[in-house]
C-alpha cells in the first residue's frame, strides 16, 4: 500500500524552503539599487553658477578672491578669513555684513565650504559669490 500523504507533506515542506531565499534575494536586490544610486549623486563635483550679467546690481562693501587654489586674497595680499577679520577689527572698523567672493569657475567647492563656514562663523548674513569667466584665470 502507499502512503500518498507523506509526498504531500515533503513537496510542500520544499516549497515553503524556496520562499525566503526568493525573499531574500528580492531584498538584496532592492537594497543594492538604492545604494548604488546613492553613491553615484556623492561623485559628482559642485560647479558653481556663471554669471551671465556684466554688472553686480548690490555694491558689497568688502570683496574676497579665491583662486582655484584654495588661496584667499583681500586687496591682492594672500589672507585667511580670521586673518582679515582682525585686520578689519584693527582698523576700528565693524564687520561688514555683505561680503562679496569672487572665485574662478574651476574652483571646486572643497575650497568654498572652509570660506563659507568662517564667514558664518563671524555672522556675516550675506556672501555674493561671483564666479570669473573661464578664460580668466585667478
């Protein structure tokens, strides 16, 4: 005589087996598409935007070069930002409140956050940043 329930019971302990391994490849799957298109937005550059007006509408009172260096200039004399600070405090002069910073189109914003941060740092509410035609170099 057979035994028609044992086969039952094995080929549906075989299937419910499968089933997570299907979950869970549907899940590994899921997972690394999202990181991969996380990690392709991280490798992308920040380029700053070209101003396409010859005129600056607002005066700045102040106006600080960065070249693509990283190198900071106030009248053409290589600075740092708490470096200019002082010379300003020195002068008896307040802060201004409106800084300009030109920049060359290629410097890459590694060289801007550090600038951007002392600025704020001294509570300075409003940075022009103008950025230079390729052609001109700083």
């Amino acid at each position: 005589m057979f035994d028609l329930e044992e086969n039952r019971k094995s080929k549906a302990h075989l299937e419910g087996n499968i089933l997570p391994i299907i979950n869970m490849t549907f899940l590994l799957l899921l997972f690394f598409i999202v990181v991969g298109s996380f990690s392709e937005s991280f490798n992308q550059d920040i380029a700053p935007p070209e101003s396409i007006s010859e005129q600056i509408t607002e005066s700045a009172p102040t106006e600080l070069e960065l070249t693509r260096d990283g190198v900071l200039s106030w009248d053409g004399k290589p600075t740092t930002v708490p470096a200019w600070a002082e010379s300003y405090r020195a002068d008896g002069l307040p802060l201004p409140v409106k800084v300009r910073l030109r920049a060359d189109a290629n410097t890459p914003a590694a060289h801007f956050i550090p600038v951007l941060e002392d600025l704020k740092f001294l509570q300075i509410s409003r940075v022009a940043l103008v950025t230079i035609d390729r052609d001109k170099v700083l």
